[in-house]
C-alpha cells in the first residue's frame, strides 16, 4: 500500500502533466547554526543560478531564501525564514536532499488537499470494524469505542459449544449522545455473563497528518481505494494553474500561453472531478455489498 508521501507525489506527477513550469533543483548541505536556525546551506546550482527572494521547499516545509549565490555559496535568510505558508517544521530534513526552489505544487498543500479528500469519502466509503466485548447479566448498557458513528450488525457467541455459534441481536439501540459524552449500546439482557459479543460498526477514516508516513492502511479504508483522495486533490489543485494565465495586459492569450492553452486546466480538473465521483461511487457499492444495511428493531 502506498504512504502519504506517496500519494503525494502521485498528485504532484498528474498535476505537472498540465503545466509547463518546473523548478529549480538544489541540494540541501544542512541547516545554519544551532536550533532555532539562523539559515540553510544550498549546494549544486550553477554560476547563473542565482536566488533571490525565493521559496525553497525542504520535504514538506517551505522556507524563505532572500538571496543565494552559488559562486561565492552564500545564502541569506531573514530571521522569519522558517515555516512559510503554514508549512510545518522539519528540523529532521537529511542533509544531501533535494531542495526545490519555487514550487508550483509545494508537498504540505498537496498533502493537505489528500488529507481532505480522505475526510471527504466519509460517509460514502467508510471503516468497517468489528470489536468484541463481554457480556454481563445484570445490564443492558454497553460503552463502545469513540469512533462508533453506526453499528452495523451486533452478534453474541455461544462459546459453550465448540462450533462457537453466533446468534444476531435483533433488538438493540446506539446512544451516541450520552450525558457523560460517552457512546454506548443498549441491548436485552443476557442469560451469561462472559459471553462474546461481536459488534461490526462503521466509523470514520483515520486522516494522517502531513508530516506523518503512514500508509494508506491506517486510515482504515479499503485499500482499492487509495487513488480516491488523489483525484479528489487534483481536481481541487488544477484550476490554479489557468488563475496565473489570466488576461493582464492586452498581449494575447494564444501568444503567452503556446504550450498549455488557457482553459485547459479548468477542463482537465471537471474531468478528475468525473472520475472521483465515479471511483467513489464504484467503492461505495463494493463496501455496501458487504456490509449491507440491517433492519432491528429498538429498544426505545
């Protein structure tokens, strides 16, 4: 399964198809001074490479650069260098690493946009999972996990025979608005204390945070559906690449843009739009044939 950073650079390669910018490569010699950091250290640009008032983005922080000179290799920074955009820090950044000066698509937005695509397949897709709990004699209230949104089937195992046989509860209740903030099911006594109960309950993806290297695995959802938060990431990202070919001057369109005409990245992002909406509705089917709704009745 793929990583988040992963995922990333999958959205960074489709969105670089539909523009012809591309950045400036250097390599990363460490970080200035002791912590907090007073600069960087470029290395690997030539005599004509010069930097002034750039963004150089190291993994999945970008910092601000005020001039560097690969002759005399010297590099300025403010003292506000760090963290720009809202990226978070990466004290941790290897030296020798690629440092990318200027990015059109910088990691910690691309990496934002995939964690929104993951929240937004919920409730269409969701995590399935299926927790076991102990019965008791004199109760009919349960506490169940916090991610518990919706409970699909509840099951109790008779583990008095050797086959284990399980037996559906038909009547139960989900309280997810609890006094004490807590969530609990409600259901008949039992006649055993210790017996299995099986709950199977759908939750919530787990969404990584951008500088985590999480596979897809942890965010609970299937994983023939990892390419959905990419499509979803493209189509949100695309447009900005025909908002830098807005008309300023009166020069013409067709003459400042030969390579990737205006509008054409608007009409690519409606087509990733079509083919999330279909990924997501083709994983929907899938996952609902398995855990198909249940009717039951309630305790209230």
């Amino acid at each position: 399964m793929s990583t988040l950073p992963e995922l990333v650079e999958q959205a960074r390669g489709i969105l670089n198809q539909h523009t012809t910018h591309r950045p400036i490569m250097a390599t990363f010699t460490g970080w200035v001074g002791d912590a907090p950091y007073t600069g960087i250290g470029l290395s690997g640009l030539s005599g004509q490479q010069r930097i002034n008032s750039a963004l150089v983005e190291l993994g999945h922080e970008l910092v601000y650069v005020s001039s560097h000179d690969p002759v005399a290799n010297t590099t300025l920074c403010p003292p506000w260098f760090r963290q720009q955009q809202g990226s978070p820090a990466n004290d941790d950044y290897p030296t020798n690493s690629v440092a990318v000066v200027n990015p059109q698509w910088p990691y910690h937005v691309v990496a934002r946009n995939i964690q929104a695509g993951i929240a937004q397949c919920y409730p269409s897709i969701f995590k399935a999972t299926t927790i076991t709990i102990q019965s008791e004699t004199l109760t009919e209230r349960y506490l169940l996990p916090s991610d518990v949104d919706e409970i699909h089937t509840v099951r109790i195992q008779d583990d008095v025979y050797p086959t284990r046989p399980e037996r559906e509860v038909q009547r139960w209740t989900l309280d997810t608005k609890a006094a004490d903030g807590n969530r609990y099911l409600h259901m008949e006594q039992v006649y055993r204390s210790g017996m299995p109960i099986l709950i199977t309950y759908r939750a919530a993806p787990v969404v990584p945070v951008v500088t985590s290297s999480a596979e897809w695995s942890t965010t609970g959802l299937p994983a023939t559906a990892e390419d959905i938060p990419v499509l979803w990431a493209v189509a949100q990202m695309l447009p900005s690449a025909d908002a830098s070919k807005t008309q300023l001057t009166s020069v013409e369109q067709s003459e400042r843009n030969r390579f990737v005409q205006p509008g054409a990245a608007n009409a690519a992002s409606r087509r990733f739009n079509e083919l999330y909406m279909m990924r997501l509705g083709e994983e929907r089917k899938k996952l609902f044939d398995r855990f198909p709704p249940r009717v039951h009745r309630s305790m209230y």
